[in-house]
C-alpha cells in the first residue's frame, strides 16, 4: 500500500526549495531574490521573509501543495567589495494533499530547510552623482542540514517533501546592478548543481532574475534635504528552468521544466530598514509531463542594517 | 527695544561662537542613490574620530560632517570612511564659514 502511495507521490515539486532557499535574494535590492542585497564593509544586513506558496498538479492525483516558511538571511561587509551571506529557510507548514487510491490523503512536515552560504564580489564599479553600476559573481554551496527522512503514518515522507534533500549543492553566476535616485535595475544569471543522496537528486537549475524599482514617493527630491525615506514600486521578472529529478538510476518525469513569473510590489526603504512586499504570479508555465506547477508565491518582509 | 538688541547680539555671539567651534566640512559622495545606502556612509564617517554629526543630502548626493570642537576631518580619513562604505569621493571642502575663522586664527 505505501509502494502505491509513494508512487501517486513521486511526480512531485522540485522547485520549492530551490526558489526559496537557493539565492533566493544589496542598494534597495530585489524581493525575490538575495544576491543584490547592499552591505558596507564591517555592516550586517538581516532578512526576514515570510512566504506562502500554493502549486498544484494537473492529473487524477490532484495534487496540491501548500508551503508557508520563513526566509532567513544574514550579510555581512568583509570589505567594501566583498559580502558574505547565510540563508536558511523555517517552514512553519509544508503540506501535500493528493488522491490516492485509498482516497484524499494529507502529508506534511516543518522544521529547518538547507543552508546555503555565498559570497559576492564586486569586480566593475562605476559610481555617479546620484547613481551607480556594478556586476558582482557570485558562488556559493547549500549544505544538507534539512531533514531528508522525515516520516508520518504512512512511513517515509517523499523526498521532495522533505524539507532538506540530504545533499551538497552548488551554484555560481553574476548579479548587476544600475541604480540612479530615481529608479533602480538589477539581474542575475544563476546555475545550481544539485547534489545526489540517497538515490536522489533535485534536477539542476538555471535562472534569470530581474527586477525594476521605481521611486514613486518622494516623487521629486527637489528642496528636501537629509535623506527621507523612499516608497519604491517593484516588478520583477524570474525565469526559471530545472531539468528532471534522479531517482535511483532513472529520471522522474514528471518532474522539472520552465517557468516564468511576474511580481509586481512596494517597497519602502528608510535609512536602515526596508519594508517590502511582492505577489509572483505564474505567466508561463512549461512543466514536463504531470510536473507540479505554481499559482502564487507570497513574500512578505524586512530588511534591518546594523 | 535695547532688550531684544541685546538678546540679538547674545544669540549671533552663540551662533558665531558654536560655528568657530564645530568645524563642518562637506563631502561631494558619488553611487549614493537611496536611503539604505547613506546608512553605510553615515555609519562608516561616524566611526572617524571627532566627527559629531553626519547628515546625507541624497537628492544632492552631499554630506555634511560637524565635527568636536577643534577636531579636523581631513580629506584621505573622508575618503577612507566613504570607500569603506562602497562609494566613492568626489569632492571635499571645509565649509566657508570655518574656513574664514581659521584663516582669521
């Protein structure tokens, strides 16, 4: 009976995680994801990020998956070009509901996700009055200290629902940024290689983030002096392609494939914090086969410098 | 009336007395383009030794440094704090008020 299960469970999600955790996301910097965050030399940067997922898979299993988290970053200034930064997510709730042959079944878990760990350099800087430009690579490692043989009633939890894969990955690319006083730009291109235990791993991934910040209040700094704080509206731009799960010495076919999402928010930034707010919204999406899909993603959130 | 002249006069000796004494300096600073980056250069200035107060006017990407009674800022240590910081310097000048008292010292 639990071979069944396990087998209706197989073709689940490979993205949560990564999109979350990896680089998930310096300036005023992105909501969706941490790369371009901005860190002075001997300056710490936190984030705290809510986030609340809802995907769902087409087919006679109608699944869906419910994943409510909190996204934790850490940055600190080695020297004025070189950051260092720690991320790892909590999930408050990650629940699987599927029908299964024995009817509607409900699985889920909580707890401490991966690591991961990276650093950014800032190889071209070109400052201005009032603006700037730089492009940063970035590479960094997610190690296993999530749970990756987390069980309930029905025995072993499927290893995408996990809330670690139990293996080493690693990820590298290049992040810029252009800011002016009056909008900001920022992009990365980013490649994970993801890590085999067990029998198991998530399929790589490659990715191209974007995301524009408009200042709409103060909307003209014009005789005001001191530095006030800003209201930003966003929209960002994440373009995502993972290839298949291995399972064993196989592939999970329905598993990986590419996807586009759109996230318009507001961001409001002060001297030393930042509120901010974004809803990722699906506008392409090309699963392979019965691949689990997203519908929305939620991030809610600060950021505090000390 | 001989009242508020004298009020006058105290208030403007106040004033001239604290402009001798604070030394004010102001930093041309070029990529500053938001509230969350003069935070760096406020922290990293607050840390040179004698500086009281930093302001950053971002729409003029200017900052104004008062410094203790007879401390000096002078333009590497301002340099320094605002590389640190992840900027860069592009101009540096006492302010002309302090610049006539020294000169008149």
């Amino acid at each position: 009976m639990h071979s069944k299960l396990i087998a209706c469970l197989k073709p689940l999600l490979v993205s949560g995680l990564i999109g979350f955790v990896g680089i998930p996301a310096a300036q005023a910097a992105p909501n969706t994801f941490n790369t371009a965050l901005p860190v002075a030399k001997d300056e710490f940067i936190w984030r705290e990020q809510l986030v609340v997922r809802e995907r769902s898979g087409s087919g006679a299993t109608n699944r869906n998956v419910s994943v409510r988290a909190v996204g934790n970053v850490l940055g600190y200034g080695i020297t004025p070009k070189l950051a260092v930064f720690g991320a790892v997510p909590y999930f408050i709730d990650k629940e699987l509901d599927v029908t299964t042959p024995m009817g509607r079944v409900e699985r889920d878990t909580d707890g401490f996700g991966d690591i991961s760990l990276f650093g950014r350099y800032t190889l071209y800087q070109n400052d201005f009055t009032g603006g700037t430009f730089r492009v940063s690579p970035v590479f960094g490692f997610t190690a296993p200290t999530g749970d990756d043989n987390d069980r309930d009633g029905f025995g072993e939890l499927p290893r995408s629902l996990q809330t670690g894969d139990g293996a080493w990955d690693g990820f590298g690319g290049v992040v810029t940024t252009y800011q002016t006083l009056q909008y900001q730009m920022d992009a990365q291109v980013l490649y994970r290689e993801n890590g085999r235990h067990d029998g198991f791993a998530r399929g790589d991934e490659a990715r191209f983030d974007a995301s524009l910040q408009y200042r709409i209040w103060p909307r003209s700094l014009k005789g005001v002096s001191g530095t006030p704080g800003f209201v930003y509206a966003l929209l960002e731009s994440n373009l995502i392609h993972r290839e298949r799960d291995e399972i064993g010495s196989g592939t999970d076919a329905n598993s990986g494939g590419t996807q586009w999402l759109l996230a318009p928010g507001l961001q409001y930034v002060t001297r030393s914090w930042i509120v901010e707010g974004t809803v990722q919204l699906p506008v392409v999406e090309d699963p392979n086969s019965d691949a689990i899909q997203d519908d929305y993603i939620v991030r809610v959130g600060f950021r505090r410098n000390f | 009336m001989k009242v508020r002249i004298a009020l006058l006069l105290v208030s403007l000796m106040v004033s001239v007395t604290s402009l001798a004494s604070e030394p004010e300096y102001y930093l041309g600073v070029q990529g500053v383009a938001c509230p969350y980056c003069a935070f760096g250069v406020e922290k990293q200035l607050n840390k040179v030794q004698g500086v009281k107060s930093v302001i950053v006017d971002i729409g003029e990407s200017r900052v104004r440094v008062t410094m203790d009674e007879s401390a000096v800022l002078n333009e590497q240590q301002a340099r320094q704090a605002v590389e640190d910081a992840g900027f860069s310097l592009e101009s540096f000048s006492q302010t002309e008020e302090h610049r006539s008292t020294d000169n008149a010292q």
